[in-house]
C-alpha cells in the first residue's frame, strides 16, 4: 500500500464529511496528511492483523492453510501413535505376564522406548501448530482459544503433564517393578491409558466443535453459543463418535507402526533368533492392528450418520460432490489394505508346519460367496439403524462358526483363503463403484452416470455391503490362521521376506488414510473456521483437488514414517547390539 | 515368471470379460476401466499368492529394496489420485465468493480494500484537476470541484426491477445448493427432497419463505420420514439474509408446472 493511496484515502475521508475547500489547500495539506494518513494506515494494519481470516503473515509456498494442514496432520499423526501405542503396549505387557512369554514384556518395552521419542515430537508439532495457527489466523485462534479456556489452559496441560510423568515412571519402572511386582506395572500401564484416552476425549472437544458446533431448533447459532455452557460444546453431536473412531483407529495405527518397526528390524537382524523374534513381533502387532481396523468402517460410518444427522448437507458434500472422489480414493486405500492384511495372513498360514491339514466347515465358503448380495438385499430392506438387518445378518455369519460342526462337508484353508480373495476383489469393485465418474455429482452428464439396472452398485447400502464383506472374510481368515497354529507347527523366523514388505505396506497404507481421512474432516467446515458460526474469509477457503491433497499427504506420510524409523533406530539397536555382546569379564586395574 | 504370465492372462481375460458385458449393457467407458483394472489386480494378488518364497536380502540389498518399494508406493499413491477426475476449485471459489462478499465487506479488510479503491478513483481525480488548473485557471477550479464525484456510487440495485429479484432468487438456488436435493426443470435432486417445478401453484412466495426458514413449518406429503429427521437443514435463515430469501422464494413461486407432480405441501407450524 502507498502512502500516496493511504493520503489520498484520508484526503477522501475529509472531503465525505463536507469539508470542502480549494484545490490548493488539499495540495498544500497532501504531505501533512500523508503523515496522518500513515498513522491511520498503521491503525488499520493492527485490525487488518486481527481480523478472522486475514494474516498479517503469508507461509512462502504452501499458503497458510496448507502450512496449518501439514502441522496439524503431523501433530495428530504422532497424538494418534502416543496414544495408540500404550493401549497396545499394556495388552502386550499383560500377554506375557498372563503366558509367561517374555516375547511380548521384550515387545511393549521396546514399543514403550520408540513411544517415548515420538512423545517429544507430539509435543514439539503441538507448540508448532498452535504457533502456525495463531500467525496465520490470529483472530479466530485467539477467539477459539477464548471458547475453550478452561481445557487449553487447565485440563489439557494437565493431564499432558500427567501423562509425562506416568509415560516416564511406566518406562523407568520397567526393570524394577518386575516379577511379583508385575502386576504394578501393568496397573501403572492402565494408569497411563486412562490419562490417554481422557485426554483424547478433551481435546476432540474443540476439534468436532469446529465441524458439529452445538445447536438448537430455531435459535440462531450465534445466540445459542453465548448460552452453551463449556460441556455443551465439547459434548457436541460428533464428539462421541469422533473420540470412539480415533480410539480403535489409533489402535490399529499403533499396531501397524508396530510391525513397520518389526519388520525394519527383521531386515537388519543378523542371527536366527532376532530374525524369529521380530517375525513374531510383526505377527501380533499387525493381529492387533487388525482387531482395531474391523472397528473402524463401522465407527466411522457411525460418525458419518452423525454428521450428516447434524446437517444433511454435509452428505452430498462428502459422496456427490467435492469431495467424492477423496472417498474414492479412501476406497481403494482401504481396499489394499484388506488386501493386504490378508495377504500377510496367508503368508503368515504357509510358514506353518502341517497348514495344508487345516480344514473347515463348507459353510464358511458358502457364506462367503453370499454374503455381499445378501447384505445388499438386507441393507436395501432395512437401512440402518433398523435392527431387522442385523436379525438376518448375525445369524448367517454366525453360522459357519456355530453350525459347521454339523455339516461333514468340509474345505481345505488354502481354498476357503482363496475364495476370500475373490469376493474380496468384488467388494473393491462395488464399494469402488461410483454413481458418475465425476468431480462433483451436481451437473453430472447422462453419458457419465451408471445406467439403470447398474445404480445399485453406487447406493450407500452396497457400499456398506461390501464393507461387511471385506471384514467377514478377514475374520473367516483369522479363524483359518488360528485353527492352523493349533494344528501345526509355527516356524518363527520363517516366513516369506516378501511379508516385511507388507508390513510396510499396511503402515504407509494406515498413515496415508489417516492423512486422508484428517483432511476430509477439515474440509467438511467447508468455507467456515467453525461450522456456520466463524467464516474463514481468507481467500484459501475452498476445496483443494484431490491431486493437491494427496501430494500433500503423501510428503507427510513420508514424514511421519521417516522419524518413526529413526525413533525406533534409535531406541531399539543399541538395546538389540547391547543384547548380543557379552559384558565379559571386568578387566583388572592396578591400584596405586 | 511362468505363474505372473499365466494369472495376468486370466486377469486380462477377466477384466476384457467384465468390460464386454459392461459396454453391452451401455457402462460408460470409466466404469469398464475401473473393472478392467480390478480385474488385473486381482491377477496380481493371485500371482503373489502362489508366488515362490523370496529369500532373507542381507542389511545393503534390504535398505536398497526398501527404498525402491517407497518410491513405489509413493509414485502409486500420488499418480493414484491424480488420475481420478479432479474438482476445479475455481468453480467453488467463485460461489464462496459471492457468499462471503458481504461479510468480507463488512470486515476491517473489506473496508480497507473499499477504502483504497475509492483512494484510487479520488487520486486519478485530483491529479485531472491538478493539470486542468495548471491549463485553464482558478476560477474554473471551484466549479470543477463540485462536478459530480467519480467515486459517488451509482442507484442502489437493491430497488431493482422483478428481473433482479429472478436473478438473485436462482442465484441463492445455486449457492446454497438447493440442486443437491431438489430437482428443479429436470436436473439436480437425489431423491432427498421433492421436485419443485409446481411448487409455485401449491404455496404463496411467504409459504416458500416460511418453509426455507423453518423446514419444520411444512411437510411434503410422502416425505414424513425426511421431515421427521429433519434432512432439510435448519440453517438457511443465518445464511441468507431477508432479501436473499425473498428472493429464492419469489423465484421458486414463479414455477408453476402442473405437468410435474410436486407432493403437496402439508402445513405442520
């Protein structure tokens, strides 16, 4: 802005009011009031910084958004991983005190030891966003900061000061609060995950308040905000949903991290035993993960359904229009990483000494190869949350399991695993299956639509059909995988290389969805900082494309994985290196 | 190598298989490429499974392996997504604009823009003066100062004619996406709402009005399950201001097409 302009605008100013003179006052005056001008100028730059959306600063080549974005996705993706990784850690631990198998006390440690490292970076990302965020929108974060006072400034820095203490005494205490006094530790562990989990159900407070802020029939939201108490806006209507979707997807993420690290570790061991204990390491944190990612379609549908009861616009939003083929894309992440899992699992099932015995039950297959165009046709019938689904539902997949014994006809793992893989590839094909083609679904041409007779495939009911499907057989499979350990003969240390491939695979896949996901949810503000009360007036407040998106959340994918792999360098060679030496005997010193 | 060969024939086979019955049924193009690919995937997990087991590579080949499979998975994911059709976000831009303008203006930022642009207008002005004083003399000066104002604004288009109000009424239909769940003049709606080319024989403009305000003031017969959820979002009256409502109810009250079946309205409030 030139100081021509700003003294030519007070100039303005001065005439509006009827101040009238001649040409050559207002000439002799310009200098005078270019000064004056100046100083007003000065006075509109501090409104100008502390208006919502406008920034006094401009992050050099992202853009603030972006810049928020990356930090924000990085906060969370470490957030997710230490608070994750302890729920894994404490079920590891109480493993092997309940099987007296130190593979699993080995395991949680030395998780314990990577969660420790990565605890400083949540912290450091943390203060970052909250700097990048206060730069670039000043006002907004200073007026957010004011509606959720008491948990920034109490709550939440003390329970995070709290979970310091018990992360470190749970480490420090390890070797000393052993044997009998196990059972301590695993109680300070349980300690430790409370403080986790409560802290993750205070701080998705404000962060489902921006998308869900509480309202109510006929009051404007402005209105009703001045009145809401502190628990009425943390209670919001996608809180819950958003606190149960985080809880088991940071179960499964920590998982995943997990057997990234196993199998980081499995390429550089340099004995059989290592090599066997790291394939077993590998082998129950990806089941772990497993047992959190079957939650997660269903929680977060549960948190959609919320959404959308919330306001219905965000449905469209999501499915039809900008951001339908983010969820495309969700799909066909998702759907390698089914395909994946499963893949370990068969991996995993060859390295077992007399698998090729394990048979079951011809129902299995059976209800496998039904079960995608009979929860279609259910679904179709009774739409969630009509229970009359689940009454046709839980009794056809219960009934391999409940009623195989009774039929004599059965089939060998290997086939069942295969057929799996089948109508795993059909699911992907419907859930992958789109209305249209299309970036937005509002002026979608004919030519681009699925015909009549094929639209079905592109109905949320199909969709959830072969989400159900895509878990079925990933649970069939399991059983499979069970009933083989039972039967044969595990050889640790055994299994195919390729499977430290896919552990890899599954922890990019995981981080790249959350990435995603993390995205969509931000998104869903659509041009406001807090749904339909605070507008973002930046000119940054629109839809990206989903090719900008991806870039983005792939570099900070890469990110994430790269400090975790050093993190877990870090804290597990020396200890694997320190295992492997011998301490041999002190050498003797001449006294003087 | 034997195996890949022979399951990536199945998969083409398959996948040439699936996008023969799609284009017979009249698929669209996309549609048989995305089972076509499905299918070569498949091809590729099946050649996976029965793959020989790949022996332990030592610490070198392991890093070099790893670091190839990252720049796999990284060119995939990004390729990936850019190879889905992509939203233009100028199209978005240029709604939100026209949504935000009025709270943009309102904001310090706005009148600081509005203030420079009337700085503008007025510096062009006194430098025009400041030559023609130069030219002409004094005398003149004082007349040329009260010559109407460059920077004066022109007749509020507020009190515009009915032509504005149609303009501003299918202006706020596109803005406030009313397409996403209604259809109108055969295009928009998913079934959600009901289609609303009659809708102008069934209610008066301040029925309109009322429903976009309230959505629980009246209920579209057959629609009781939508009602009752309250689908129709409870948000229009925060944002849109009066005007902006009148106006997409006068423009919906001009449809009056009896030859579309729009349910009736069933007063509730």
């Amino acid at each position: 802005m030139s100081h021509r302009l700003l003294s030519v605008g007070f100039f303005y100013i001065h005439k509006d009011r009827g101040h009238r003179g001649t040409v050559k006052t207002h000439s002799s005056s310009l200098l005078a009031l270019a000064l004056l001008a100046l100083l007003c100028g000065l006075g509109i730059s501090d409104v100008f910084a502390q208006e919502a959306g406008t920034s006094p600063v401009d992050f050099p080549y992202a853009g603030n958004r972006t810049a928020v974005w990356i930090v924000a996705q990085l906060h969370i993706l470490f957030a997710a991983f230490i608070l994750g990784a302890p729920i894994f850690v404490v079920i590891s631990e109480w493993l092997g005190y309940r099987k007296q198998d130190p593979r699993y006390d080995r395991m949680a440690k030395e998780v314990t030891k990577v969660t420790v490292i990565l605890f400083s970076m949540t912290a450091v990302t943390g203060g970052l966003f909250i700097f990048v965020l206060l730069a670039a929108y000043p006002q907004f974060t200073t007026s957010f900061i004011n509606q959720f006072y008491v948990v920034f400034a109490i709550i939440y820095p003390a329970l995070f000061i709290a979970e310091t203490i018990l992360m470190y005494a749970y480490l420090y205490t390890w070797d000393i609060w052993k044997g009998e006094k196990k059972g301590r530790h695993i109680a300070l562990g349980v300690l430790l995950n409370l403080v986790c989990l409560l802290i993750l159900f205070v701080i998705n407070g404000p962060t489902s308040f921006m998308n869900t802020p509480p309202k109510a029939e006929g009051v404007s939201p402005q209105d009703f905000l001045a009145a809401a108490t502190l628990w009425d806006k943390i209670a919001n209507q996608s809180w819950f949903p958003l606190s149960l979707h985080r809880i088991d997807g940071n179960v499964a993420f920590g998982g995943f991290i997990a057997g990234m690290i196993a199998a980081y570790m499995y390429m550089a061991a340099k004995t059989k035993e290592e090599r066997a204990y790291y394939d077993w390491m590998g082998f129950v944190a990806i089941w772990i993960a497993v047992g959190g990612s079957l939650l997660q379609p269903f929680t977060g549908l549960l948190l959609a359904y919320e959404m959308c009861d919330y306001d219905f616009s965000f449905c469209p939003y999501m499915m039809a229009d900008q951001l339908s083929m983010f969820f495309e894309m969700q799909g066909i992440m998702i759907g390698l990483l089914f395909l994946g899992i499963n893949y370990y699992s068969w991996l995993s099932v060859k390295r077992i000494e007399g698998a090729d015995n394990v048979r079951i039950s011809v129902l299995a297959p059976i209800v496998v190869v039904i079960l995608l165009p009979v929860t279609m046709w259910v679904m179709n019938s009774w739409w969630i949350p009509d229970p009359m689904s689940l009454a046709f539902l839980l009794p056809l997949t219960m009934s391999p399991f409940l009623l195989g014994r009774f039929v004599p006809v059965t089939v060998s793992a290997r086939t069942v695993i295969k057929i799996g893989f089948i109508i795993m590839l059909i699911s992907d094909a419907v859930w992958l299956t789109p209305a249209g083609f299309v970036a937005t679904g509002t002026d979608m041409p004919d030519e681009m639509k699925l015909p009549e007779g094929w639209d079905y495939l592109s109905s949320m009911p199909a969709k959830l059909s072969a989400i159900f499907t895509l878990v079925f057989v990933t649970i069939v499979n399991f059983v499979l995988y069970n009933r083989a350990i039972k039967q044969g003969t595990i050889l640790w240390g055994k299994i195919d290389f390729a499977a430290q491939f896919v552990l890899i695979f599954l922890a990019f896949t995981s981080t790249w969805i959350m990435g995603l996901m993390g995205a969509v949810r931000s998104l869903l503000k659509k041009y406001f900082h807090t749904y339909s009360l605070v507008s973002d007036l930046s000119a940054e407040s629109f839809t990206p494309t989903l090719s900008y998106s991806a870039g983005w959340i792939t570099a900070i994918t890469v990110f994430f994985i790269a400090v975790v792999t050093v993190a877990a360098l870090i804290a597990i060679r020396p200890s694997v290196v320190q295992a492997k030496e011998p301490e041999g005997n002190p050498v003797p010193v001449p006294v003087k | 190598m034997w195996n890949l060969f022979k399951k990536l024939a199945v998969g083409l086979v398959v996948g040439g298989g699936l996008a023969a019955i799609a284009n017979s049924q009249e698929v669209p193009v996309s549609f048989q490429l995305l089972f076509f690919i499905i299918a070569l995937v498949g091809a590729v997990v099946f050649a996976l499974l029965d793959a020989k087991t790949l022996n332990v590579m030592n610490g070198g080949m392991s890093f070099f392996a790893v670091t190839v499979f990252w720049v796999f998975l990284i060119s995939v994911c990004v390729a990936g997504a850019s190879f889905l059709p992509q939203f233009d976000p100028e199209d978005e831009k240029a709604k939100i604009g026209k949504l935000l303008d009025k709270e943009r203006k309102q904001s310090a930022q706005g009148k600081t823009e509005e203030l420079i642009a009337r700085a503008k207008a007025l510096d062009q002005q006194v430098k025009a003066l400041e030559d023609r004083l130069k030219g002409i003399g004094g005398g003149q000066a004082v007349a040329m100062t009260q010559a109407p104002s460059a920077t004066e604004k022109p007749a509020a288009s507020g009190g515009g004619g009915a032509g504005d109000i149609m303009k501003v009424g299918e202006e706020q239909w596109q803005l406030q996406e009313c397409y996403n769940c209604h259809k109108l003049r055969g295009e928009g709606g998913k079934k959600r709402g009901p289609e609303l080319d009659n809708i102008g024989t069934l209610l008066t403009v301040e029925e309109i009005q009322q429903k976009i305000a309230d959505p629980k003031s009246f209920m579209a017969e057959g629609y009781d399950k939508e009602w009752q959820k309250g689908i129709m979002p409870d948000k229009f009256k925060d944002l849109m201001d009066p005007k902006e409502m009148l106006a997409l109810a006068t423009w919906l009250g001009s449809f009056k097409n009896v030859a579309v079946n729009t349910p009736k309205p069933i007063k509730k409030k």
